[in-house]
C-alpha cells in the first residue's frame, strides 16, 4: 500500500502504548500521523491554516491521504 510520493518528507517514527507504530509528519501547517497495530492501520490529518481535519481507517482514507501526502511533502 503506497501513500507517501516518492519525495516524501521522513517521518518521525514512535512506538505507541499498545504495542503499534506511528508515523508522524509536522511540517508546513500539517499535522499527519499514521498507525500501525496488530494489523490495523488508522490516518489522522489536521491542516493548522484551515482547521480541516480527517481521521479512520487507513483503507477508507486512502484517497485522502495520498492527496494530503502530496501538499506536506510538496515544498
């Protein structure tokens, strides 16, 4: 499953409390994180400048991760 361009920003990446991983991007008003657990993956999305914001299940929320993939890794 592909969501980040290939020019993408590193993440930091961290342990969470139950045991998964997740990746974080911080960057130019964008907040976005991704979890991985136990074969689960959650994406949550905040746009600082807009207070747009999303969250679910990676699979319903690919589409929408990949396009804000795109405007946080974009310079």
């Amino acid at each position: 499953m592909r969501f980040l361009p290939a020019d993408a920003t590193t993440p930091a990446v961290a342990t969470t409390g139950n045991g998964g991983v997740q990746f974080e991007w911080h960057r130019g008003g964008w907040d976005v994180e991704v979890e991985f657990h136990q074969g689960d993956a959650h994406a949550w999305m905040e746009n600082c400048s807009t207070g747009e914001r999303w969250s679910g299940a990676l699979s319903d929320r690919l589409h929408d991760l990949r396009a804000t993939m795109r405007a946080v890794s974009s310079p």
